[in-house]
C-alpha cells in the first residue's frame, strides 16, 4: 500500500480514537440533570422516550467535560397507576447521552430527585436584607439536601463538617464536590475510584432520595439501570422541570456490543 494512501488511514483512526475517548465517560460520574417533560403514572406509557437535559457542566478526564444542555436518553419501562392502598409506580432507565453529535450507552442509578419548588428554593438567598434580589454572585443559598453554598469567587460549599465543595458558574451557578455515602442510606460515596469532585448542581454532596414528592425511589437502578419511583400517595407525577442526580455505573467502556444493540 501507498504512503499517501496509509496516511489518510492513519489520520482517520488517530481521529476514531480521540473521538472515543472525548465521549468516554468514568464509571462513579455524576450527571445532574432537569427533566424536559413530566412523567405522570396516568399518562405515561411503556416505550415512550424521556428526556432530560444536562444542568451543569460535567467534568470528565483529560479537560473534557459533558456540556450543559446536553440530552439525556431514557425510556419508560413500566407503569402502575395507583390502585385501592397500591401505590402507583413508574420504572424507566435514562440509558443514552447524546454527546457533540455522537451517542454514548452508559447505564445509571438515581441518587436523588427534586421537584421544581425544591430546584428554586436551591436557588433562592436564604438571608440578609436584599433576600433573593442580590446578585447571584454573592448569595448563600441552601442546596437540596440541607449544605450552604456562597455562590461568588472561590465560594465554598460549607455543611456541619466544614468545606465540602466549591461553587462555579459556566452562564448558570453550580457546585463541585464529592458525594459521599449516607449512615443509615442507601446512598454511597466514590464508584470504582471515582473521588473527584462530582458536578452537583443545585444538590449538596450527601443529598439523597426525593424532596418535595410523596414519592420515594423504590429501586435506584443499581443493577441493570432499572430506576422505580413509587408513590405514597395517589397517582405519581414528577413535572416538568424536577431535577434528578443521576450516576454512571457503567459507560461505553464496559458494555458488551449485544448490551449497546440492546440499549
């Protein structure tokens, strides 16, 4: 074969491989994300899509980093609507992340879930005379999960154990910490290693379950991505512009080609 005819080869594999690892994402990532629709245990309906959309950029290895606003895939698995004293479930998986044209299967679990009242009273000044009109800047705020966050230069993220985390802004505010495991929770802290500061958005590093529904997580998608909330209450809705903390159990690396067909 041609030299000329090896280096276009060349450059397309060299091009494959950076590509591949720009959307490899590590196992224990944290993915913050905002529902775009509502999941409603009334209307909802087996094989319909879900999408969200990515809060707060996500740091990856290498500078690379999952850009806010990117979608996240999933799917509703199953659905009970509430019956006498049952309780009405929803199961679906977010299995799909579209990523600068490109899409990455991974697998997630959910940590924890917020509805919009929560989302914006995460964002609201919590103190001091001009509450809730000062600039973002140089608000405190308290995150879903109880932490104070000063949203300014080199602001911390403070809980009852000291700094915890930092705040940042990329054109919205968020936070940086690791997550840790919750006594008495099911919750837990670094995945496979994983000890880097997790984006976290408007969530404090041991958030938790749900806040702000009469719903729990019945199952949090450990094992094959399988997420189930539950209602304690009549029928499940999780509106439009609720949060989720998702979290990378497997990625693209560690998926089988039949589990990528599959997903």
């Amino acid at each position: 074969m041609k030299k000329s005819t090896l280096l276009p080869l060349f450059s397309v594999f060299v091009l494959s491989a950076v590509m591949a690892a720009q959307t490899s994402i590590p196992v224990g990532t944290v993915i913050p994300v905002e529902l775009n629709s509502s999941l409603d245990a009334k209307k909802c309906k087996a094989g319909q899509t879900v999408v969200a959309r990515v809060a707060q950029d996500v740091p990856l290895d290498h500078g690379a980093k999952i850009k806010a606003g990117t979608h996240v895939l999933g799917e509703i698995l199953a659905v009970t609507p509430a019956r006498n004293s049952e309780p009405s479930t929803i199961a679906l998986r977010f299995h799909k992340i579209d990523i600068s044209g490109q899409t990455t299967p991974v697998v997630t679990d959910l940590r924890a879930l917020a509805s919009p009242l929560e989302v914006q009273s995460a964002q609201l000044q919590v103190s001091g005379d001009d509450r809730g009109s000062a600039p973002p800047w140089s608000q405190t705020v308290t995150l879903v999960g109880g932490n104070d966050v000063v949203y300014r230069e080199a602001g911390t993220v403070e809980s009852g154990s000291g700094t915890v985390g930092k705040s940042v802004y990329a054109g919205d505010w968020g936070v940086l910490s690791q997550v840790a495991a919750v006594p008495g929770e099911k919750c837990r802290g670094a995945l496979d290693g994983n000890d880097k500061p997790q984006a976290l958005w408007v969530f404090s590093h041991d958030a938790c379950g749900a806040y702000g529904f009469d719903a729990v997580i019945a199952q949090a998608g450990r094992a094959e991505g399988r997420i189930v909330l539950a209602s304690t209450k009549g029928d499940l809705k999780v509106r439009s512009g609720s949060a989720m903390l998702l979290r990378v159990n497997r990625s693209n690396e560690h998926l089988s080609q039949n589990e990528v067909v599959s997903r």
